[in-house]
C-alpha cells in the first residue's frame, strides 16, 4: 500500500504541475479547444489520484484484493486516458484518440471494482 499511496501522491503533484503548466505555459501556444482537452485531462488525474488516496485508506479498513484491482484499475485509466489527452493536445496526433475511450473503461472498471468490493466486504 506504501507504493499505491506514492503513486497516488506523485500523480496528485503531477496533475498539480501540469495544470499549471497549461494554464500559463500552453495558454498562447494551443487553441482554446486543445487546452480545455489537455485541462480534461488534468481533471480526471486529479480526481483518479485522489481515488487512489482513498482506496488506500480503505484497503486498511477492509483489505481485500477488489480494492487492489480497482487501484490498479485507475492507473491504467489515468494512463490511458490523462496521457492519451496530454498527448493528443501537445502533439495533434489524431490516434492518439481512440486511446482515450480504453482509459475511460480502465476507470469504469476501477469504480465497479470499488462498488464490488463495497458489497461484499465489511461493516
């Protein structure tokens, strides 16, 4: 759980960084439409990151292995998803793309794991 936690605080920081980036850094040098698919991007990290922080704190109250899945679930997704938007803004590589639709089903699947994990386990 030590590494979980630290994955999720380093892409916490990450989310952080890059927001800030594409606000003042890509601001002038992409269109409007590029930067809100880079701040999307930005947006589902920080919100996956923070999942991540609380399947951890939930994993000592209920440890079972679903929580552990879900976890893993979610970095696929803030991989797949996040990097495939950050990607595709930077570079307008336009395959980039269908990329994004598989980190989006890498999140579903992180979310229905935690539900599982819900209504099997604890208190």
């Amino acid at each position: 759980m030590k590494i979980l936690l630290s994955i999720a605080a380093f892409s916490a920081m990450l989310s952080v960084v890059l927001g800030a980036f594409a606000a003042h850094g890509l601001k002038s040098k992409l269109s409007e439409t590029l930067l809100n698919t880079f701040q999307t991007g930005v947006q589902y990290q920080m919100y996956h990151s923070l999942a991540l922080i609380l399947l951890v704190i939930l994993y000592r109250q209920m440890p079972q292995p679903l929580l552990v899945y879900s976890a893993g679930f979610m970095i696929a997704g803030i991989v797949l998803f996040s990097g495939s938007l950050y990607l595709l803004a930077l570079t307008q590589v336009k395959w980039f793309g269908p990329i994004t639709p598989l980190g989006g089903l890498c999140f579903i699947v992180g979310w229905a794991l935690l539900l599982a994990a819900a209504l099997k386990g604890g208190s």
